[in-house]
C-alpha cells in the first residue's frame, strides 16, 4: 500500500556547508554553489553555513488505502492525499527497510500556479458541471508529493522470424455487359504478394521509461501526466524533500521491472518490425533476452488532489516539473441530456423549414 513520509533535513554537524534547502521562489532543489535555480532562474544565495534542527513529526496511516504520512507536530489531523479518506489514525513509524531514492526533480510548479491550473481546467465546459459542485470546497485539498519512480535501462536481445511479402503485379483479364447485352473483354492491373520465410537477431539497449512505485497511482494514471524531462535529474538529498510530503515506494523493484520489460518487448517488437525488407510483413515473432538491467529510484514532482462527489471518487493530477494536467472530473447527466435534446430539436427545426420551403 502506498506510503509516504514528510523529509525535514537532518545532518551531522560536521557535514560541509551546503546551499539553501531548495529555491526561496519555486521549491526547486538547488545543488551547492549554484548561482541560479534551474526551474526558475532565480538568483540563488549560497550560505557559508547551515544549521539544521531536528524537526518532530506525527505520523498517520490511512486505515481505507494504507497510506503513510508524516506531518508537522502541531498538525492534528489528516486527509488522505490518495483517496481523501479521514479514516487515519496515529501510528510510531519503524525502519521500513527500503531502498533510498537515488535522484529527485523539483517542483517548477508553485502551490499557487497550481491552485491555478485546478481552476482553469474545472471551469472548461463548465456548463456541463453539476451546479453544486463547488471548486473552492475542494482545490484547498492540492497536495504537492514527491512520487516514487522505478527507471530502468537494459540491452534487449532476440531472435527473430517473420513471413516477408514483397508486391508484383499483373495484368487479367474481366468482362462486362454493355448496354447492348453483350459481353465485352476488359483489363485491369491486380496486385499479387509473394511470401517467403526470414530470420534474424535483433539488438538495443533501452532506458527512460518511468514505472510507477506507488500502489495509489496506477501506471495508466502516470502515464497521463508524463513526460518528466529527465536531463533535470539531481543526486537526491534529504534536504531537497523539505515542506513536501514524499511517499515511500510500495511497487517493488522487481514488479516495477516486470512492467518495463513488456514496454521494452514492444518497443523492440515494433523496432525490428521498422527494420523487415520488403513491403509488408507477418506472423512476426520475436523471442526476446534482456541483459545488463540497472534501475535507478526516482522520485518525482506531482500535485494531487483527490474528492468525492456523490459518492464517486475523482483524481486530479499536475506534473510539478512541466505543468500538464490530468484528471477526470462530475458531469451533470441532466445539462448533457439538455444540450442533446436542444441539438436535436434544432436539427428538427432546420429538416421542417427545409420540408416546408424547400420547394419555393
């Protein structure tokens, strides 16, 4: 079940100085040194000396989802981010055992761009919305997390055969009936395939694809909000984390690998399909080896937010790196059912004046 964790920094005292936790405008990580964030170019101070105090946390598990938060001491209470359940209760956490991430991307969103976003796309089509749906009820439930990630890279190995078809043509001969009744020859050009048998190897290395490591977000769910631009990635520290809540993976390695390797199988699938000679090809059929896997941890930007209307459960999601929006959102089955029956009455309206005054 998914699990998350609030990350106050925490250092030896002897730990080199290090720059501001993430960027004063925009939340971003900043690396020592850097003179300008990379999300928002702000010009950045570099500290000649950073304190961090032990920050006290509570932590809470969501008795509906299993989700695992940490939060400020002086919170007391806690909506569910993934199913916006109140069903939680207090808990001590313990040593999890997982493996720590590897890389993190900061968020290039701010809450308030956020917040934004959340409106424009509810007011779309607007129309159609339940009247009683409220947004300012819900958009104050926007959370920003740092989502667990599984990247893998891998050679991809295989053997291949296929039936390759290659197109001739040839010229036959038909009949048809004139006007008179009688049979008149005629020709026309049939294009004809000829199938023969072909195998081979077929060899690539492939990365960059991103497998969800929560249980709260399907992958179909990531996969509407990616692409994350991973020439973003930095070497992850606590620090980076701070003011943000962050999930623990609960999609473990090796089932994270299993979904990449049929997103890897078809991709190289459809590679050696592109490279087949001929015209067109079938029956393609490809026993495939993969070696050399390396994974990395990743946790990466997204705002969600989670609400019930009438019982129903609706996800909202931004990319905190590049800003795309995803989500499902109520529709008003009576104001649908409105604007069909006007466009139909309308259509009705248009075929009687053409019935009527048509012939004029």
């Amino acid at each position: 079940m998914p699990e998350l964790t609030t990350n106050a920094p925490t250092f030896d005292d002897d730990a080199p100085a290090v720059q501001s936790e993430a960027c004063a405008s925009c939340g971003c990580p900043v690396e020592d040194l850097d003179q300008f964030c990379p999300a928002c170019g702000a010009e950045q101070v570099v500290a000649a000396e950073v304190v961090h105090a032990p920050v006290e946390q509570k932590h809470f598990r969501c008795e509906n989802c299993g989700a695992e938060v940490a939060v400020d001491a002086d919170q007391r209470s806690y909506t569910c981010a993934f199913c916006d359940s109140t069903y939680v209760v207090e808990f001590t956490p313990e040593q999890t055992g997982r493996q720590s991430p590897e890389f993190v991307i900061g968020f290039g969103v701010t809450p308030g761009q956020a917040q934004e976003k959340f409106r424009r796309w509810l007011a779309e089509n607007s129309w159609f919305r339940p009247g009683d749906l409220k947004s300012a009820q819900i958009e104050e439930k926007l959370k920003g997390v740092y989502l667990p990630f599984w990247s893998f890279s891998m050679l991809a190995e295989s053997d291949w055969s296929a039936d390759i078809g290659e197109y001739w043509w040839e010229t036959e001969t038909y009949y048809t009936t004139d006007k008179d009744g009688k049979r008149v020859p005629k020709t026309r050009r049939v294009r004809r395939t000829e199938w023969w048998d072909l195998a081979g190897r077929h060899h690539r290395y492939y990365s960059g694809y991103l497998v969800s490591g929560s249980r709260g977000l399907s992958q179909q769910h990531a996969d509407r909000i990616k692409p994350f631009h991973l020439a973003a990635l930095k070497r992850y520290r606590p620090h980076f984390l701070a003011g943000w809540l962050s999930e623990e993976y609960s999609v473990e390695r090796d089932d994270a690998l299993s979904v990449c390797q049929q997103e890897f199988h078809r991709r190289e699938q459809q590679n050696v399909a592109d490279h087949l000679p001929g015209d067109t090809h079938r029956e393609l059929r490809l026993s495939t080896r993969f070696s050399d896997v390396n994974s990395d941890l990743t946790l990466l930007p997204v705002y969600l937010l989670v609400y019930r209307y009438h019982d129903k459960l609706y996800r909202f999601m931004i990319n905190g790196q590049t800003g795309k929006v995803a989500g499902d959102k109520p529709l008003s089955k009576l104001r649908i059912a409105a604007a069909v029956g006007a466009g139909l009455a309308t259509v009705a309206l248009v075929v009687l004046a053409v019935m009527l005054f048509g012939g004029q």
